[in-house]
C-alpha cells in the first residue's frame, strides 16, 4: 500500500473512532469535504498545512497520523 493509501485511512481510522461524518470533519477543519474524501481514499498529495489542520481537528498529536502499524 503506498504512503498516500495508508494516511488516508489512518485519518478515516480516526474519524470514524469521533463518530466524525466527513462533512462534520470539513467544517471544523476548514477543509472541503471533497478533499477530505480524496486524502481518505489516498487520491492527494497532503501538504503539512492541511495535516496540521486534520491533527488538530482529530484532537491527536501529528505523528498519530503516521502511525500505520
């Protein structure tokens, strides 16, 4: 699995632990659901901007997003 596929499900991982929609975790993230939909199915190249947002919405320090095992 390339690097995209598995932060894009590590980020859906975690949402779905919230009870998160993708829609609620665009809104408090001030990121376009269509984005966040695109990072989950690993279709985007994330810049640290968006990753710093998506940590801080997931309430969990940025490493964690990295953390496949």
């Amino acid at each position: 699995m390339d690097l995209r596929k598995k932060f894009g499900s590590k980020v859906k991982q975690l949402r779905e632990q919230k009870g998160y929609s993708i829609e609620y975790l665009a809104n408090i993230a001030d990121i376009d659901r269509t984005y966040i939909s695109d990072i989950e199915k690993g279709n985007r190249n994330v810049s640290l901007l968006i990753i710093e947002k998506l940590a801080k919405s997931l309430e969990v320090d940025i490493k964690i997003l990295f953390d496949y095992e």
